[in-house]
C-alpha cells in the first residue's frame, strides 16, 4: 500500500476527516483509509462495524454526499476504506471549501476559492456580467481595430465585417441572454474598462540599480485588444534600444529583444492576469526585463508544466477567445514555446520563467554591450560585441563633456523628455546659444542625449531625452558612489 496524492491513511476515524473527503471529491476524488498507519500498515480499528454504519451517514448529511465505504481485512485486522468519487459541483463542509492538492488538503480562500467555483461551474471569471455597462461602454474603435485584424488574419470572413457593436458581442458569446455585457467585452473593448475594474492596466518602469531605484514609469490603460501595441510603442519610444541596420537601402530598426517573443509574453500575461489583483507590472533594468502578472497557476500545476508541452488552459476563456479570433494567439498551449523560439537566434540568454507571488515572471535577458555601444551604433551580429563599446570607467564618462555635475543633472532631468528652454532653468543656465554648444551639443555626439524631432532639429516641438547608454552611464555612476 502507498500513500499518494489520491490516498490517505489514518489510524482512527476522526469526524474532522470529512474535510479531507471533501477535499477528494472538489478534486480528483481519492480513498481514505481509516486503521493503516503512516506506514502503510494495517493496525485495525475496533469498532469497524459501527463506523460502517456511522461514516456513511455523515458524509451524506454533512458533505451531501454519498461515498462508497468497505469494510476490508488484513491478517485478521479490520480496516475500513472510503472510496470517493470526484464532484462535478463543489462540496461545502460547513461553508468551508477544501482541496487535495499533491499529499496536502488546503482549504480554499479568496482568489483560489473564486477560480475553483468559477471552474466547477463551467464558468471563467470573465463570464460575469455587468449589469451596471450599457453597449456605451464599448468602443466602436477598438471593435473595429478586433475585426480588421480577424480578417487579415483569415479568423474572420471579411464579408462578415459590421459596424454593429452588438452584433460582434453576440457573435463572440460576450452577451447573457437578457443582453446584459461580460466582464470580457468590457475589458477587451471598453472605452475605460477602470470605471469597472481599478486596477486592470499595465505599468512600465525604468529601474537603475535597484528595485528601489525608479527612474521614471508609464501607466498604459484602455481597451486590452489595443494594449500589446500601446505597451510596444512605450517600450521603443522610451525604455529599449532600437539598434540600427541597413538591408540594401532599406532602414531596420528592431528592438533590442525580438518584438514577436515580447508581444507574445504580453498576449499571455493580459490573458491570464487575475484581473481582481493587481496590475500588470514590466521592470526594466540595464540587464533585463521583467514581466509579472498575478494569478494562480492551474490546480496541480508548477512552472515545470508550463515549460512542456500542456493543454491550453487560460484563466479568462473570453479574453482568450477574443485574442484567438484576432488572429494574436493560437489556442493549443504553446505561448512559452512561442516566447523562447522568439528569442532563438538573437544571441540573448533564454528566458527565464517563475512563479512568484501568486503570479507568473518572464524575465527576459539584455544585451548589455549593445547598451553601451548608444542607441545609434550598430547592433552586435552573429553574437559577437559591437566594437565601439566605450572603455572609460563611470565617472570618466560622465566628466567628458565638462562639469560631470551639470552633465549629470541633464541626464537626470531628461529621464522624461524636456525642451531646451526647461533644462537651462532646471540648471540655472540664461544664455541659450552658448549652454546648447557646451553641454546639449557633446551629449547628443555621444549618444547619451538624442532629440525626440531629429528630423527637424529647430523645431518648437522639440524635446530632448536621455538614450539608453545615457541611463546605464547614471547607473553605474549611482553604483560606483555607493560602493566609495
């Protein structure tokens, strides 16, 4: 005899054991065998008989129930065994709801208890309506936005295209039959899905050289149909390097970190986010970005699971569907494989996945040397380091342009991009011509300062920000001044 994730042995009979045949049947369902010791041996129970009579009837009148109990013997010792089957609607004890998970029973609260009702019930969060949204909630935008990409997608016959909103949600099952609105049309194509769910956008954060140590950030809302793309420009526009190629006469510029491996971490984490938690957060650091989204992973489940090869089980099935129909995600399970193959052949570490604080991590790996060569370099091909990589320690660097103070504070200052006229009053500089000579012009040369209007340099619109290299430069100098 073994014990195991679907059998549990007990001395004696203990009426507090009923939560464990509740936590069988809201499971796999499993035996409970009273009279074997942590052995596996049988040691027997003295009344047998009148617990084959008792058990029964508790676990009818308690759990409501009905459970199969044996009476068997091993060498000349009673014991009893409770076979019980798994439930396809939850089981209470006492207004209390338990789990077997692995060897362990675990009473289930808060989120857990949630996604395990919802699941018992054929039901995913996003299946809830609102009863207080009106069809003036939804964006014709962002429904038109879902449709044009099914149909280039070939998810979606072009002739099937309409500009009736709800229509679209009736199609996609996103409307209960008294046509009041799910959670997942709002979150999907709301106008402002935080007038019904706070905390349900993406933020992206600069970090230097701590978790403690935020430079800047972006809180990036809406409807989550648009949202990879919006979360995309903010990273290319501001936080990741966008290093420079030709192929014949033609300009590339992809990101530092290929852009199909990203989009697909974000589909993943706005798909299955717990969308009662908090929001999704990016942190990125000089040597990597980190993606975490809350939830908890599937019943039984470990990062293990997800990095082979699995079902698809997605925690909001109408978000999921939605991305699916967009043409934006397959549906068999296979977006972390999509996510390493995304990266194969950049020269970037894999990444990593973890699970922590109820929440799923992908960390994806910079490459540190193309930071330091400027966002205007050459990239590093067939994994070799750019050759222009500077050699200067922190401090040197930030001296090479006169007072390492004054250079200093325009790096900071221009975290979030500034026009000229902000940065001398900033640093209490009047003369404008002679201040952009000395300081603004040697940054903009070494690529620690770049103009967000390049093409037009003396226009009114013009801002000025610090690059990449100009961030890891303040970081090192930061790193360097705490270690003196």
């Amino acid at each position: 005899m073994k014990e195991c994730q679907n059998t549990e042995w007990k001395e004696t009979w203990n009426d507090d054991y009923l939560k464990w045949i509740c936590g069988f049947a809201n499971a796999q369902g499993g035996k409970l065998c009273i009279g074997v010791n942590d052995s596996g041996q049988v040691v027997g129970v003295s009344n047998a008989k009148k617990l084959l009579e008792d058990i029964p009837n508790k676990i009818v009148t308690t759990l409501g129930i009905v459970a199969d109990v044996n009476l068997l013997s091993q060498n000349g010792r009673d014991y009893l065994e409770i076979v019980v089957a798994p439930s396809s609607v939850p089981i209470a004890y006492h207004g209390g709801y338990h789990y077997r998970s692995g060897s362990t029973k675990q009473e289930l609260k808060g989120a857990a208890l949630q996604q395990f009702l919802f699941r018992k019930m054929g039901l995913s969060w996003d299946d809830v309506v609102q009863e207080r949204a009106t069809l003036d909630a939804i964006s014709p935008e962002a429904i038109d936005y879902f449709q044009r990409n099914a149909i280039r997608n070939k998810r979606m016959a072009e002739s099937a295209y309409t500009r009736d909103v709800r229509t679209v949600l009736e199609n996609l099952n996103l409307l209960d039959e008294d046509g009041h609105i799910k959670n997942a049309a709002i979150l999907a194509f709301g106008k402002n899905p935080a007038k019904f769910f706070p905390l349900c956008d993406f933020r992206v954060g600069r970090f230097l050289s701590s978790e403690s140590d935020l430079a800047f950030q972006d809180v990036i809302g809406g409807d989550l149909i648009r949202m990879a793309d919006r979360v995309v420009e903010v990273l290319r526009s501001k936080y990741l390097i966008s290093p420079i190629h030709y192929e014949g006469l033609q300009r590339i510029e992809p990101l530092e970190i290929p852009e199909d491996a990203l989009r697909e971490a974000i589909f993943n984490a706005i798909i299955h986010k717990d969308y009662t938690g908090v929001h999704i957060q990016m942190k990125v650091y000089n040597d990597r970005v980190e993606l975490w989204n809350e939830g908890l992973l599937p019943a039984g489940w470990t990062v293990d699971n997800l990095l082979q090869k699995h079902n698809s089980k997605p925690r909001n099935r109408n978000i999921a569907e939605i991305f699916y129909r967009a043409g934006f995600i397959e549906s068999w399970g296979r977006g972390i494989d999509k996510i390493v193959s995304g990266i194969e052949g950049s020269g970037l570490p894999t990444p990593r996945f973890e699970y922590d604080c109820g929440g799923i991590r992908v960390t994806f790996f910079r490459n540190v040397l193309l930071q330091k060569s400027g966002a205007g370099d050459s990239p590093r091909e067939n994994g070799q380091a750019p050759s222009q990589a500077p050699s200067q320690a922190p401090s040197q660097a930030l001296s090479q342009t006169g007072d390492s103070e004054v250079t200093k504070g325009i790096l900071e200052f221009c975290l979030q991009a500034r026009k000229i006229a902000e940065i001398q009053e900033k640093l209490g500089y009047s003369d404008r011509t002679k201040f952009r000579n000395t300081y603004i012009k040697p940054l903009l040369d070494r690529g620690v300062l770049e103009m967000t209007i390049p093409d037009k340099p003396t226009s009114s619109q013009q801002r000025y920000r610090t690059t990449a290299k100009g961030v890891a430069i303040l970081a090192s100098n930061s790193e360097m001044q705490d270690n003196e």
